[in-house]
C-alpha cells in the first residue's frame, strides 16, 4: 500500500507541523543559561520555532524578564538562577558567556590561546537557586537546553521530574579541567544512563590552540575542550514512551538535527501502536524531494 509523502524534506514546517494532526500536541522547549540569540547564532531548537505550537521557557538569572532567547515563537523568559536550590557564589567573567557558579582554573586555561583572558572573573556575588523541579513553568517539557558553564550537573540534579517527560537533552560539557572541581562529559553521562537516556552525537565543538611558551603554533586549533552533547531516550526507554512522546521525538530529530534513522524508528514504533502508515509516509517524503 503506497502512502502520500508526510513531508518534504527540509522544506517548509517540517515534521514538528506535519505531526501535530496526528496526535503529537505543542512543544515546550526549557532553556535552562538562555541568551539572546543573533540570526547568526540561532539555538539548536530553531526549527521547532516555525511552529505555531511550540513554546520556550527560558532561564537566566542575569537577564530582562521580557527578553526573548531567539527570534520568532512563543517565549517567557524567568529571571531564575536554575541549580540545586541553595546558595552559591557566581563568578562574572571578563566575556559573559565564560560567567559561572564555578571558579575558573586559571592555570590550566592559561595553557591555551587567549582562553583564560576570556574567563577572567571581574565580580563576584552570592545568589540564590533553584531547582528546576520547583518550577511549575517548565513541567511537561519536551526539549531540555543547558547551558551554565560547568554547573550542568546541579542543574539536572534538581530536574529529576522534568526528565520524565522530556525526550532530547542537549547541554554543554566539559572535556577537561576549565572551572574547578566541575564534572566533565563522562559524569553528564553516567548521570543520564540513570535517567534513562542515552548519548547520541556532539555537536558545536570548542577548540583551542595549545600555548607554547609565550605563543600558539599551528594553522588552526586541534585541542578540543568542550561541546553540546545530544541525548535522546535510551532503547529501553524508547519502547515505553507514548505515541505522542514518539512523535514529538522523531520531530525533534528531523527538524533539529536531521537524524532520519531516529526519527523513523519512533514513527515506526508509533505505527505499531495505532495501525497508521508514518513512517512509510516519511519515507516517501525523501523519494519525492530526490
């Protein structure tokens, strides 16, 4: 039985619209260290912004309560230090972005081209968190964003309830010592094969040259010391979410990161359950774009 293409590939809404029909409701996206974004630097969520359902919550405890993280959607930005819900010192940084709740390790970041200038504290102040849990606004999430400089750890300790409902994790890690005393890629992972997801791919890699002596050498930087690491349910898990949840995955999947394989095992897996034709409709969505 031929089916009618679901899509065309990359074009248009894609699949996040093309599935709402079907059963897999609005998104909400929580985006936990947001910023405001440029058109040159959009989040990994954008394309989930073209649909009309989708909301984003953002957290940042430093910005306008008004501010939107990215242009276009539907948005509500809380000034909300997310964390383990006590009270920590935070550290602002000579460039913002570098700005923690953790102490940079100078002499290790002096170790790489112009690293530790950017991470330069220039104030500090104690400030109160708050675990995610606690906030009502971020219940029901589909997509979890993190983003805070080394605290990625105590921020998903206190989101322990988010976790159930959310199906893709994308948060920076750490792949050496660059805040002190912070987890690096493999705790991140460890914590979230007990939550039940699985490490999927990186993306967004941070590299630096190697300092030698007074300079750096080499036509391009090598050393790579942090990334966006992606996590989607693992096998188990997977065969126990809800039609709605697999086609809210599968949307995420293909219009953020255009992992197809993923996408067509939850339309699959959704087939299963409700007797429709999906995943074959996906597929003839990439015979009809060739």
């Amino acid at each position: 039985m031929s089916s009618a293409p679901l899509i065309l590939a990359g074009a248009g809404d894609g699949l996040t619209e093309a599935l709402r029909p079907h059963g897999s409701g609005d998104l909400l996206i929580v985006d936990v260290g947001a910023a405001e974004y440029s058109e040159a630097a959009l989040p990994a969520y954008a394309a989930l912004l073209r649909s009309p359902g989708t909301r984003v919550v953002g957290f940042d405890a430093h910005a306008d309560a008004q501010a939107a993280p990215a242009p276009g959607g539907q948005f509500v930005m809380l000034p909300y230090a997310i964390g383990d819900g006590g009270t920590h010192m935070f550290r602002s940084c000579a460039a913002p972005m570098t700005s923690s709740l953790f102490e940079p390790n100078i002499p290790w970041l002096e170790r790489f081209e112009n690293l530790a200038e950017l991470c330069r504290v220039v104030d500090r102040a104690s400030i109160d968190t708050i675990p995610l849990d606690d906030v009502p606004e971020a219940r029901g999430a589909t997509f979890l964003k993190v983003d805070v400089q080394g605290a990625t750890l105590m921020v998903l300790g206190g989101a322990r309830a988010v976790l159930e409902d959310v199906v893709v994790v994308q948060t920076e890690v750490e792949f050496g010592p660059i805040y002190q005393g912070t987890p690096r890629f493999g705790d991140v992972e460890r914590f979230l094969a007990s939550a039940g997801f699985a490490f999927h791919h990186f993306r967004d890699f941070g590299t630096r040259r190697e300092m030698s002596g007074t300079s750096a050498f080499g036509a391009r930087a090598t050393r790579q010391l942090w990334a966006d690491a992606v996590f989607v349910p693992d096998f188990e898990r997977m065969d126990r979410l809800s039609p709605s949840a697999l086609l809210r995955l599968a949307a995420v999947a293909h219009d953020c990161y255009d992992v197809q394989d993923l996408a067509h095992a939850c339309l699959v897996r959704f087939d299963e359950a409700k007797g429709s034709q999906l995943a074959a409709a996906y597929r003839a969505s990439f015979d009809k774009a060739e």
